[in-house]
C-alpha cells in the first residue's frame, strides 16, 4: 500500500519497527453484552453482582475479597447491601 504525504493517519494505526513503518487495523471491539438482573433472584454471579452494585467487573472483582459469597461461589442482595453500607 503506497502512502503520500496527504493521507490522515490516526497515530494509532501506525506502528514503526527497524524503520520500516507498519500500518494497523485494529477492529472495533464488540460492545459489551448486558447483564439483566431478574427481580426476585436471591443469589447474583459475579457480573450481575457488579451491575446491581454500579460496578465495573474489574472493580467489583477487586473489592469482591470483602464481601461473603455462599458456598456456590454466588453473592446475596443482603451481602451486596452490607457490602455497599459500609463502603
């Protein structure tokens, strides 16, 4: 692929290795898929546990070492609650 002076490259899409300048193509990510929260679920995964609280997964998989889970590896709204009380 032939480049002139006039063509806009986002700074991104260029990569230069031993001199030789390599274009990118970095495809789009896919958006996230949603997470939905039935109403009278008892007990939450871990995404839906992030959603109920506002949480980004990472963060809530950060801060998820403080909160009780039952043996299943699941969290209750009333861990999530205290969890959220106390900050």
């Amino acid at each position: 692929m032939e480049l002139t002076d006039t063509d806009p490259i986002p700074c991104d899409a260029v990569q230069v290795r031993n001199g030789q300048v390599y274009l990118l193509h970095h495809p789009p990510k896919p958006a996230p898929k949603a997470v939905s929260i039935h109403p009278d679920a008892k007990y939450l995964t871990a995404k839906e546990a992030a959603v109920y609280l506002g949480l980004t997964y990472g963060t809530f998989r950060h801060k998820a070492t403080k909160i009780r889970r039952t043996k299943h590896g699941r969290y209750t709204r009333e861990a999530l609650d205290d969890f959220a009380k106390r900050g």
